[in-house]
C-alpha cells in the first residue's frame, strides 16, 4: 500500500517560485499558451501492512506533525 500527500500552497499565499517559473517559461516565448504556474509538492510515502482507514489517519498525522506548514499549505492524502 502507498499513500500519496499532494501538498500545495493556500489561496491567497505568495508562490514566488511558481511566478520565478512563469516568468521564465514566458521570457522563452510559451506566454501565449501559459497562463499561471503554481509548484506543489508530491510525497510517496510506502506503507507496510496497514489497514487503509488506519492508514489514512497515521498519514494525516504525520502530516500535521512534521509533513506540512498547516498556516500556508493545503494537502490531499490518497491511499492507493
């Protein structure tokens, strides 16, 4: 079993490295096509023998504890 955090920042947070990347990608000509860029983060996590909804509340946990900034960030855990 693995459980996947996609982390990403709040509305209204400042993602300088997305605009840092936008600006880039457009100075090389994509400004037609691309219309913002945000950067999130995606962490696999491998599970061993776990119960799925155990597992969701473990994963949740670690990510209130230490895996995500909960004042700027919003994440999404799936157990697949």
């Amino acid at each position: 079993m693995k459980a996947v955090v996609k982390i990403g920042l709040k509305n209204g947070v400042l993602d300088s490295q997305g605009k840092a990347t936008y600006h880039t990608i457009c100075t090389m000509g994509y400004e037609d096509i691309v219309k913002d860029i945000k950067i999130d983060k995606l962490i696999n996590i491998e599970l061993g023998d776990i119960d799925k909804a155990d597992a969701m509340i473990k994963v949740d946990k670690m990510c209130q504890d230490m895996l995500v900034n909960t004042v700027i960030e919003d994440y999404n855990i799936d157990i697949i």
